[in-house]
C-alpha cells in the first residue's frame, strides 16, 4: 500500500505561550496487534439506550481519539472498555467486546482483574487524600506489593514517566490534594502507570485543565504511547489532531418519531483521514466546525 | 459470548490469561460483615419487645387491662396499676416542652437570623456544653441545690400568690393545707426542660435554616422590619418542623430516668398540684427496682418499661412523619 | 435615633413607625432572653460543681476506695468507680464503634436504595430515640436473667452502652461516608481494587476524623449514662478491676446512690465525681473537635 506523504505544518504563535507545533499525525504505516475488539456493541442504562450498534478495532501502541458532540456516546463506550459501567445499576452490553481475544463481558471474568490491565484516567482530577507517593502506591500495595524499595522504585518511575518526578520529588510526602490541576492529572496518570496496565483510557483528561498543563499532558500522552495503548476522548478538535493515530467520530442519533436519541458511531480511521478527507457528511460537518 | 481465553501469540505470554474470575474471598466476607452489622440494629429492637413482653407477661396476667392502668399502686400488697406513672410521665414531659419551646425557638432564630455568621460558633458551643452534662449531674445539681431553693424561696410564695386563683389555683396551689415541695412535678418539667433545649433548638435551627433566603430577602425588599420577616416568611415555612423538632423533645423527656427520679418527690399521686411530689414511669423502674427482685413486681416494672418503649417509639415516629411531610413540602414548593 | 432625611421630591426615608421598630426590637430582645434562660441554668450547675467539686478533687480522691456514706469528704475518695467508668465505657466503645462503622459502611456504600438499606437505617433513627434506660432493662432481660447475680458485671454495663452507641456511631459516621465524593470511589475502581478494598483503603481513610469525631461524641455520651448501668453492674463500692465478673461501679452510678444521701461526706463526693465526670466528658467532646479541625486541615 502506497504511503502517503506526512504533512508537517509548523506554526509560530508569537505570545508566551511555548512554540506550538500543529501537526497532522501522519497515520500509523501498518496498525499492529488489535488490542480491542468492538463488535456491534449497544449499551443500555435501564431502558435508556445509550450507544447503538458501534463497531471499531483499537491498535497497540497507538492513541485513537474518541470526538463527538455530547451525548453521543463516547465516554459510554470508553467506561465499557474496563467495565466501570458496571457500577452504574441497570447497565447493560450489547454485542462483543473483546480485549486480545477473550471476551470482556464473558461468563466468570472479573471486572477487578479487567481494570488492573485497561487504567482510566478521568476528566476531574481525583487524587486520594494520601500523600503524593501513597497516590501511587496505591496500585501497587494493592496488588501485593509490599517491598518498599520496589515501591520506591515503582513510585520514581511512574512519576518520572508521567513528567512529575523532578517537581514533587522532595515533597512526596506532601497531601496529593496540594497540587495544581495540571500536577494532579499527571499524579492520577502516573498512579495509573504504577500498576504497568497495558491499556490506559483516558476521558477528557485535559478538559479540567489550564491552556498549559493541556500541552503538558498532551506531551505525556505522545510519550506514554510508546509503551502502552492509549484510547482517549476528547472534545477538542484540535487536540485530537495534535495527538490521535486514529479517531472515531461519534453522533447523536434522533428519532423523531419516538423522540428518543442514541448514539452512534459514524465513522473511524487514520486520523489524518478523518480530519482531511473524510467518507461522511457529519463527519465533515463536525470537524469543519458546521456542527457540535 | 463464552468465555475461553485464546492466548493472542502476538501478546507476551500471560497477558490475555488472568481475566478468569477471583472475587476474593475476603471482600465477601467483608461485604457479610457490614450486612450483619447493619442487621443488628434490627436484632436488637426485635429482641428488646419480645423479651421485655415475655418478662412482664406476669404483670398482665394477674391485673388484666384495667388493673395495668389503675391508680392502685401498692406493692406490698400486691397492686401494680401504673396510671400514676403514666399520669407523671405526660405530665412531666408536657411541662418540659411548654418550657423548652419558646426558648429553643428563640434561640434558633437568634443563631439563623439575628447573629452574624462569626458569633454563632461561641453560641453554638455553648448549647453543645449544655447537651453534654450528664443527666446524673443534673439529677444532683437539682436535688441539693434546686429542690431545696425551690421549696424555700420561690414555691410558697407562688402557692401563696395564686391560691385564690381559680385555674391556677388548682395548678400552683397547694394541695394539703400550705405543703408544697422543691421536689415535685414542676421541678422535674423545669429540669427536663432544661435538658432537652439543646436537641430542640439544633434541629429547630436545622428547620429554619431550611428557609429559602429568596423568601426572607422577599420580605425584607418589602420594607419588613426584622420581627416581620420572621413572622411572614420564616415561621410558616418551619413552624411544622419546628413542631416535629418539640415531638422529639417530647420523646426525650419521656425516657429521661435519673434527672426526674431525683427531683420527682417520689409519690404515686395523681393531681394537678404541680407544686407537689409525683412520679414517672422511668423514675419508678430506677427507684423501686431494686426491691422488685422476682413475681409480679419485677414483670410490672419491665412492663413499664416496655410502655415506654412503645410509647417513645410512637412519638419518635410522628415527630419524623411530622418533619418529612414538612420537608416534602418544602422540597415541591420550591 | 432615626435620622431624619427628607429628600427634596418629599421622600420620607425615616425608620418605619415607632410601633413597628418596637415590636421587632422587643422581637430580638426576646431571642436573647431566651439565650440567657438557657445559660443561666447551665451557668448555675457548672459553677455549682466546679465550686463544690473542686476542693475536694485530688489524686487521694480518683485512687482511693471508697469509704462509707458516714465518713467527712477528706476520707477515701472514688477510685473504683473512676475504674469501672473508663473500663465499661472503654469497653463498650470497642464493641459499638467498629460494628457501627460497619453497619454505616453497609448502609451507604452496599445497601442503597435497597428496601432492606432504607428500613434498617429508619430501625437505626428509631433506636437513637430509645431511652437508656430501656436498654438497661433489655440487657438485664437477655443478659442478668438467665445468669442470675453472676451476670451482674461491668461487661453487662458496656452491653447495655454498646446498645446505646451503635444507632448514634452508625447515623454519624454514615453521614460522613455519604461526604466522601463518588470520584474516589471511581478513581479506586480504576486501579482494580475490589469494592471492599475501595471501602477500606479510600473511603473509610477520607472519612476517618469525621468518624473518629462523632464516635468520641458517642462515648463521652455513655460516659455520663447511668440508667443503663443500675441494672447491669450490681453497683458495688468495691475495687473491681475484673470488667468480666463480678459486680462494679462507675461514676455515674456512684453519684446516683450518693445524691439522696443525708451525710455532708457523701455528698462531698458525689460533687467531686460529678465534677470529673463533666472533665471527662468535655475532654472527649474537645478533642473530638480537634480531631475534626485537624482532619479538615489535612484533607483540603
């Protein structure tokens, strides 16, 4: 297959604001292991359908971004990839899920042991009322860990891979709680990688966030997806450019005789694709700035 | 579908396997253990009418229904009718709350309405010192210090004052010739009312705090001096749960023993001389209690204690259905 | 008082007629003679017992044995009963406060809105309502009953204070569970940890000064309890150290039996046990607020 040409477009934003580069991703040469397996999945809440029929394959070791107007399903379909649907009471999956070939949602899996391999990162900070190295920890000691050298090590590598470890170091004793919104996302981030989780989901982790601590966390998420999958939802157009191998579009579905609505995933590829020449209207639409 | 795990060879070995369930047995065990827990609060009352019924079914037995409820009350002669007590006990209770009432009210719209925020605090500290002495304090305090000074200073001139009275009379009068006593029925409502301020006044102000401010800055725009908000905005939207919050008054002073056993005057009459000695379910069972070894007396006793278990139950429960039927209206209107 | 200020178009801006004022004046007047009725009585018991109390209180007073009623105040003091109220309230806070929590625990985060969950924390308010002494002769039903005189023991006295605590522990720390924000919990899930290892490393941890304080507010209220022990403890003026057999006292008992007393010497004591009972219970109340401010601190 024929490689197309990477764009590579440089713009210098002349403020305070360090030099942003705004560059199409070129798209992955060949998509390497499927990790997940989306297969006509439906999501209910009760008798309220939440997502319709969504098909989609997440690759290793890429980050696919999920983008859609609100409403239309995303972070359903990102909270079913590690099962935390399944504390909201009367949710239900539809369909196939398959994470490396087994089943998801199988007879007899264990939602526990599915969110030790498959961390989430969540829109609002959240970290716990410990100290910084008891936050990441916290996987660890969880899992039988109990060594404290190891935990040492694990606590420097996961901070040092989330881009915190040279501004907390000597305070790690210090509260979680007294970090900046954009400290304690990397916190929550490097608490997520101190379990060593294969997937790491993230949902709108940079909404929360000032317009620097955005572009920091953005740097990690380049980083991180060398060594782990990363699937994340987003809102911002131009975020989903900035650091998606893939995305999929998700909308709104109305039906206008029943006055319901669902959603639906309307189309998903190369980001580069998506952005630039995409088969949809809505598609089209959307990241055009028509609509959502 | 099903639930075999095929090992992807593009994955490192053991990643795929592992999925297959372990529900610990510790966060079962965990999760049985919070369930009884929370069971044994229905265990326990359960436990507490059946066997205190069981025990006192002597008393039941050998007076039948209009013996329970006589006026006879004479042990050594085998007669336990408990009207007495029961007459002392409401009579009691009725006293704290008219007292209690006006000044938990009071004091509630003092800390929502008329203290600034900063001042409430050393207020509301106060009002928690006083739920903190302990009933038996209170019991001493009245019957060395109180009981005493009331009886020489304050009764017989009152008595004296309001003899003549006609309603009064029979309430604050004297009830043999110029006897009336320190330690006496109005004593122990005074006492039990200063006991019981404290839970009325914070669920009091619990209640008034619940007031939308959009009605108080309502009737202030309108030109409405303090007194007048109070009146037009505030005391309709809590003067029901202002009355839940007396209910549960009522419940408290009902079972309060110690304080009431030492100020009571200990005497099984019934009487509208408030000034003069009386007695109270609870204040019986401590007092007499240990006479009452084994027979119909001791089943008397628990069974009174089974009255005021039913009867504390009955008026903790109108005073909730009082306060949610208050509070669903509160939530509708607004 | 008011000032006069007529505006030019003939606005009058005075305060609202005199009657008016008056009767919101007096209004607020009232609120705060309200105030004073409720210090004074509180006024006159804390200055009673402190002034009786005091003199009387020395370290011969909380060791010594207690001597009979006869006996002047600087003869044998309160030590057994000083025993027997730390041992059977310390007691029964081990028994009512984890099982509280737990209950607590079971209500907020496994029950729900489940028919059972809503039913047993309606039981749970209605038990706080049950006054103590209903739970002394529930103990001495179940308890004294069937053991004879043999039961009569300062472990019945905690079971019967046990009783006490548990509605009030389960309302106050369930309350400061519902506090702790769901993110938590999410952020845990997140992790792999299992809802009962969510509970125990997260949620309870965030809770913990606001359990600790309302659990010490429950003990300093058995401290002072004396009802439920009348019929459980058998209460004795001997040392008793042994919590599990034999009679006991406690303070509150003490002060009890002492206060119908006509002997100046017993009476002396009883001021003096009542004034370390009212220390006891404030201390506990004092460093339950301490525990709040300083949790609070630490957790934002």
């Amino acid at each position: 297959m024929e490689q197309p040409e990477p764009d590579v477009v440089e713009q210098t934003v002349s403020t305070n604001l360090p030099r942003l580069e705004t560059r199409v991703q070129s798209p992955a040469t060949m998509p390497g292991t499927t990790i997940f397996d989306v297969r006509n999945v439906s999501i209910w809440y009760g008798s309220f359908k939440a997502v319709t029929d969504v098909s989609l394959p997440i690759y290793e070791n890429e980050v696919t971004a999920f983008i859609g107007s609100s409403g239309s399903g995303k972070s359903t379909v990102l909270r079913a990839l590690n099962r935390m649907n399944d504390l909201v009471p009367g949710a239900r999956v539809d369909g196939e899920m398959t994470y490396r070939g087994a089943d998801l949602y199988g007879k007899g899996v264990s939602a526990t042991a599915v969110r030790r391999r498959i961390g989430m990162v969540f829109q609002k900070p959240n970290p716990f009322p410990k100290s910084i190295y008891d936050n990441v920890a916290y996987g660890p000691r969880i899992n039988g860990e109990r060594n404290k050298a190891r935990l040492d090590e694990i606590v420097e590598r996961s901070l040092r891979g989330a881009a915190l470890w040279d501004e907390v170091k000597n305070r790690l004793k210090q509260s979680g709680l007294a970090l900046s919104g954009g400290q304690a996302q990397r916190l929550c981030i490097a608490r997520t990688i101190a379990v060593e989780p294969d997937v790491v989901l993230m949902d709108e982790p940079a909404s929360a966030l000032d317009p620097i601590a955005t572009l920091a966390i953005e740097d990690l998420i380049r980083e991180l997806k060398q060594n782990y999958t990363i699937v994340i939802v987003t809102h911002n157009m131009q975020q989903a450019t900035r650091v998606s191998d893939r995305t999929a579009f998700f909308s709104v579905l109305t039906d206008s005789k029943s006055d319901t609505r669902t959603g639906i995933l309307v189309e998903h590829g190369p980001t580069q694709q998506i952005f630039e020449d995409p088969r949809d209207n809505r598609t089209q639409a959307y990241v055009t700035g028509r609509i959502g | 579908m099903s639930a075999t795990v095929q090992a992807d060879p593009a994955t490192p070995a053991g990643s795929a396997s592992g999925l297959m369930p372990r529900r610990p047995l510790g966060d079962r065990v965990f999760q049985l253990l919070a369930l009884a827990s929370g069971l044994l609060v229905l265990v326990i009352l359960v436990l507490i009418a059946v066997t205190m019924s069981q025990q006192s079914t002597s008393w039941f037995t050998s007076e039948g229904w209009s013996g329970i409820f006589s006026l006879d009350w004479d042990p050594a002669h085998g007669k336990f009718g408990a009207l007495a007590f029961v007459y002392g006990t409401v009579v009691m209770s009725l006293i704290a709350i008219i007292l209690a009432f006006p000044v938990s009210v009071g004091v509630a719209l003092l800390l929502t309405e008329v203290v600034p925020r900063r001042w409430a605090q050393p207020i509301v500290y106060v009002i928690d010192l006083l739920a903190v002495v302990p009933s038996v304090v209170w019991g001493l305090w009245g019957i060395l210090v109180l009981v005493p000074w009331l009886q020489t200073a304050i009764y017989p001139h009152v008595a004296s004052a309001v003899n003549d009275i006609w309603i009064l009379g029979n309430l604050f009068g004297p009830l043999n010739g110029n006897y009336v006593s320190g330690a006496s029925f109005f004593t122990a409502g005074l006492v039990l009312a200063v006991m019981i301020i404290p839970i009325m006044t914070s669920l009091s102000r619990e209640v008034i705090a619940t007031v939308p401010a959009s009605d108080k800055e309502g009737a202030y725009a309108l030109g409405a001096t303090r007194w007048e908000m109070i009146r037009g905005a505030v005391w309709p939207h809590s003067q029901v749960g202002v009355m839940g919050a007396t209910l549960l008054g009522l419940g408290r002073a009902m079972g309060e023993t110690i304080a009431v056993a030492l100020v009571c005057g200990a005497s099984a009459t019934v009487t509208s001389h408030l000034l003069t000695p009386g007695y109270a379910m609870p204040a019986v069972i401590a007092l007499q209690f240990g006479e009452a070894t084994v027979g119909v007396f001791r089943a008397a006793l628990i069974g009174m204690g089974v009255l005021l278990f039913l009867l504390t139950i009955i008026v903790n429960l109108s005073a909730r259905a009082v306060v949610e039927r208050n509070a669903r209206r509160m939530r509708g209107a607004a | 008082m008011a000032a006069v200020t007529t505006a030019p178009g003939g606005v009058d801006l005075r305060e609202p007629s005199g009657w008016r004022r008056a009767k919101s004046q007096f209004a607020t007047g009232a609120m705060w003679f309200a105030f004073v009725c409720l210090l004074v009585p509180l006024g006159f018991v804390l200055v009673t017992v402190i002034a009786k109390g005091a003199s009387i209180i020395n370290w011969r007073f909380l060791t010594a044995g207690i001597p009979p009623n006869v006996l002047p105040a600087n003869f044998g003091g309160m030590g057994p009963a000083v025993l027997g109220t730390l041992e059977i309230t310390a007691f029964a806070a081990v028994i009512a406060i984890p099982l509280g929590i737990l209950g607590a625990v079971y209500l907020n985060e496994y029950g729900g809105n489940r028919p059972l969950a809503r039913l047993l924390s309606f039981l749970s308010d209605v038990m706080t309502g049950v006054p103590s002494i209903v739970m002394g002769l529930f103990i001495y039903t179940i308890w004294v009953i069937p053991n004879g005189l043999t039961g009569l023991s300062g472990m019945a006295g905690s079971f019967a204070l046990a009783c006490l605590m548990l509605p009030i522990v389960i309302r106050s720390s369930y309350e400061m569970l519902r506090l702790v924000p769901d993110s938590l919990r999410q952020g845990s899930y997140a992790l792999g940890a299992t809802k009962a290892r969510v509970v125990l490393t997260v949620v309870l941890p965030s809770a913990i000064g606001g359990i600790v304080s309302g659990a010490l507010l429950a003990v300093a209220r058995a401290a002072g309890e004396t009802a439920p022990l009348l019929f459980t403890i058998g209460v004795v003026t001997a040392n008793n150290p042994n919590l599990f057999s034999g009679s006991n006292t406690a303070l509150s008992a003490q002060i009890w039996l002492n206060a119908s007393q006509p002997y100046v010497g017993a009476q002396a004591r009883a001021w003096g046990s009542a004034l370390t009972l009212i220390a006891i219970t404030f201390i506990l109340m004092i460093v339950a607020r301490l525990v709040t401010a300083r949790f609070n601190r630490y957790s934002r």
